[in-house]
C-alpha cells in the first residue's frame, strides 16, 4: 500500500524524525523496512532521540532496539556513552 499509486506521499528523514519525537518506534520500525535506503542524511539527528528514547518508561524496547541497532554503524562516541547510561540507568531500576 505504501509504494502504491494511490500514495502520494515524498518519505523524508524530516518525517521520519517526526515519529521518532512521537515515541511512534512501532510505526518507525515499519517505515524503516519501507523506506531504509533514503534515511541517511540526517542519520545523527535520529540516533540522538533513538538513544534518548531509552531514558523513557513507555515500552516498545524490541522496536527501539530494532530501529537503533540499523544506526549503530553510525554511532559516535558520545552517543555510545549515552546509550550505555541509558541501559545502566534502565537496568539498576
């Protein structure tokens, strides 16, 4: 349905980002399987809420895992050292 015709929709990362700030990662994760290979330009933006997404309490840890494991080639440091505080934190509580 979504490469169909009838949706005329151009998929950004701006849209992307857009759900992510939403806490929508079970949406993300099937708008990534869908539109993968066009995400790449603003691929630090999205790591950085992905890795902030795991300071919150609201679930959906299998479709934060997915969407964050995609990025992790792109990872900086910092943002590494981040996520793993966020485990920490997360896993003590």
């Amino acid at each position: 349905m979504i490469n169909s015709e009838d949706f005329r929709m151009e998929f950004t990362d701006d849209n992307f980002i857009d759900i992510i700030e939403n806490s929508a990662y079970d949406i993300g994760v099937i708008l990534y399987r869908e539109y993968f290979l066009i995400l790449n330009e603003k691929a630090d933006k999205i790591i950085n809420l992905l890795v902030q997404a795991f300071n919150e309490t609201n679930g959906m840890l299998e479709a934060k895992a997915f969407l964050l494991k995609r990025y992790i080639a792109k990872m900086k440091y910092e943002q590494a050292i981040k996520f793993l505080e966020a485990i920490e934190k997360g896993v003590s509580n």
